[in-house]
C-alpha cells in the first residue's frame, strides 16, 4: 500500500499548524517522515497513493453500545439511534461529535462506538482538501483488540500511557499513580515506548519495553480495518473503489513485496513469446513441407514443367490441357452437367430453353419457385454443383477448380 499518512494536529485550521506524516510505499517500511504544514507536505510521487488521516488517541473516546434490531450501516437514522444511546455516556452534546462505527456492524451484538469533535476533524479534512491531499481514510490512532498492549508516548515532559485491549483505548498521564486506573492486566501484556520516554516507561511500568518510533506505529494505524470516514465524512462509493484499484495497481507496480510476482508474470509473458514463436516455426516448417511436396507432385506428374511457382493453378492448366487433348469429358463440360442435371429429381415439364456459355449451363423452365428447385439443389450439391434460381432460369455452376 503506497500512502502519505498524515497524523491531525490539536489544531488543523491553523494556518501555522504542522502535520506529522510518514510516506510509505509497501505499507510496511516507513520512506521518510517528518512534519509540516498541509501545503507543504509531500506530494504523492505515483498513481494509486492514497492520504490516509490518524486521529490521536487523545481526540478520540470510546463507547459500547448495542444496536437496536434492524439497524444497519446504511440505515439513515443510524446517527440519530447513535445519539440516543449515547446521550448518558457522553460529555459534549452529540451534535457536536461525530460518531464512526466498526468495518462490521450486527445488531443485538456489542459493537465499539469512536467518537470525536466534530468541527476539529472538519477542519482537518478542509485544510488537507485545500492542499490538495484529499483524504481516503481516516484511521484512529489506536483502536480496541483483543490482546491488550501498553504503549508509552510523548515527550518527558507530557508522557502519555495508553491502553489498547478488549476494554477499549484508555488515555492516562504516564505516572505511577495513574496504574490504579488501569484495570487488572496480567504479567504478559505487551508494553512499547517511544524512545523519549523508553526510561521513564521501564521505571513507572517495571517492566522492560519494546522500543517503537511514532512514525511505525502510524504505519500499523493505517492498516487497520476501522475507517472513521463515516457520515458526512463518508467518501463515495464509487470514488473509494476507484481510489483501493488505483493503490492496488500502483502497489502491484512498484511495491516491494510484489517484486516477485511481478518478475514471475515477466517470465511468463516471455515463456508465452518463445512458445509462440517456437509453434509459428513449427507451423512454417510444416507449411514449406507441404509447398515442396506439391511442386514434386507437379513435376513428377508433368516432367516437362521446370518451374514451380503456382503449383495447384499450374496442375489445373495441365489436366485441362490434357483433357482437351485426349478427349475426355471434364464435369464443367455440357454433357456431364445435362447428365448430372437429369438424375435429380425434375418436374414433369419441358425445359423452355437450355444455354451453355463457360461452364455454365443455364436451364429456364423446369422450376419456377423455390420449392421446385430445392430438390434439384440438393442432388447437385451432392455431386459438386452450385445451383441458384433466378425468376424461372436455373443456373449450374461447378464448385472448385475444374
């Protein structure tokens, strides 16, 4: 996945605010990374890079909630059943938040409910739509799973502990006193500091921390299933589809991981070529074969042709010239076509005339529609001849060469 992801400041519609980003073009390796005003962030170098926006933890606030039945994510009043359940648990009034929801919603089950400012995530989506990096996704920062993990964040002087587990994201000063907090975890919980606060984490926690730069965690931020752009943040359809076969394309490209897919759809293509060609000079082989078989059937029936340059027009000119002098009868000749003629199936009626001019013999009165001529047709056909009705006249052709 080639992205440009870019963290919310606390303030976007600043003119001065500066965006944390990180540019990657797998989704797994961090390109660059630094911070900067919207304006000035990096511009997507390929096709198919999508902007993905992370809300920070502080932003966000959980919520556990049980769908009425037949609520759907395409329900239109699903904001509204939203603000009613969460009227009770929520600080700020819920016109002034936004609500986003998990990739898969069932009713009657607990679902996870993300909520945050709504006029600060507008004025995020503006002041990056106005630098023309509009957002695909917007992703939050830490989401609820199921093992539960500790990370430590920030600078010594403001460190921030977070916990992300089945209980939802908690957000606390990362001081000893507020471990009473946190709910009982066990011995094993994964714990991950940024190097800042590495020190302080291991002293306040007890226990040795993975070491973890912000930039990596907001590369596994964007590979998370959830999409905050929900509601009237909500992308189209048809432009998010558009975007995800853009970035999947463009990944299938450049993208590292598929080096080796794309090395082995070369191979391919070139083994199809060589095979191509190796059966088209197969085929050549074949046909020069038969070419010289041809001019030694020619010249070994007719000694006295040298040169073969028509085979098959040059044996026809032979047998007709044959044929003329000995006397034989060729089926193109009048008496073989009056013969074939009188076997097939004629009306009982005279023929009102018979002409004969180049092979074609010409016979009008014995079929005057088509029903009449079709039996005639079909016992010519079988010996080679073509027949056609013309009014009353009944014309005979041979098929092929003579």
């Amino acid at each position: 996945m080639s992205a440009l992801i870019v963290l919310l400041p606390p303030d976007p519609g600043s003119a001065s605010a500066e965006y944390q980003y990180v540019v990657t073009t797998d989704g797994v390796a961090a390109d660059s990374h630094g911070s900067a005003q919207a304006a000035l962030l990096p511009l997507p170098r390929r096709g198919g890079t999508e902007v993905v926006a992370v809300v920070p933890a502080a932003k966000l606030s959980w919520h556990r909630v049980v769908l009425p039945k037949g609520s759907t994510a395409a329900s239109p009043r699903l904001r509204s059943v939203l603000e009613g359940l969460l009227e009770d648990q929520l600080l700020d009034e819920p016109e002034a938040l936004h609500f986003a929801l998990p990739p898969q919603v069932r009713a009657s089950v607990p679902v996870w409910v993300a909520t945050c400012d709504r006029a600060w995530l507008r004025d995020g989506m503006q002041a990056l739509d106005a630098a023309q990096r509009p957002v695909a996704r917007i992703v939050p920062e830490f989401a609820p799973q199921g093992e539960p993990v500790l990370y430590a964040l920030g600078e010594p002087q403001q460190p921030v502990l977070v916990l992300a587990g089945s209980e939802g994201v908690i957000t606390l000063p990362l001081t000893a006193q507020a471990l009473s907090l946190l709910p009982s975890l066990p011995e094993s919980t994964r714990c991950v500091a940024e190097p800042a606060v590495a020190a302080l984490a291991e002293q306040v926690l007890r226990h040795r921390p993975e070491l973890q730069q912000a930039p990596q965690r907001w590369l596994q931020a964007a590979q998370s299933d959830w999409d905050l752009a929900q509601f009237e943040f909500s992308r189209s359809g048809r432009a998010r589809a558009m975007k995800k076969i853009g970035t999947a394309w463009a990944d299938l490209l450049a993208a590292p991981q598929w080096r080796a897919a794309r090395w082995g759809a070369v191979l391919l293509v070139a083994l199809n070529l060589l095979g191509l060609n190796a059966w088209a000079w197969r085929e050549r082989a074949a046909l020069d074969d038969k070419r010289v078989a041809m001019r030694q059937i020619l010249t070994g029936t007719f000694p006295h042709v040298k040169v073969a340059v028509d085979p098959p027009v040059q044996m026809a000119k032979e047998v007709a010239a044959l044929r003329q002098t000995t006397g034989a009868v060729s089926s193109r000749d009048l008496e073989a076509m009056l013969g074939a003629l009188s076997s097939a199936p004629l009306p009982q009626r005279p023929a009102a005339a018979i002409e004969y001019a180049s092979g074609e013999l010409r016979v009008r009165g014995i079929a005057s529609n088509q029903d009449e001529a079709e039996p005639i047709m079909s016992a010519l056909a079988g010996q080679g001849y073509n027949v056609a009705l013309q009014g009353e006249m009944l014309i005979v052709t041979k098929g092929g060469t003579p």
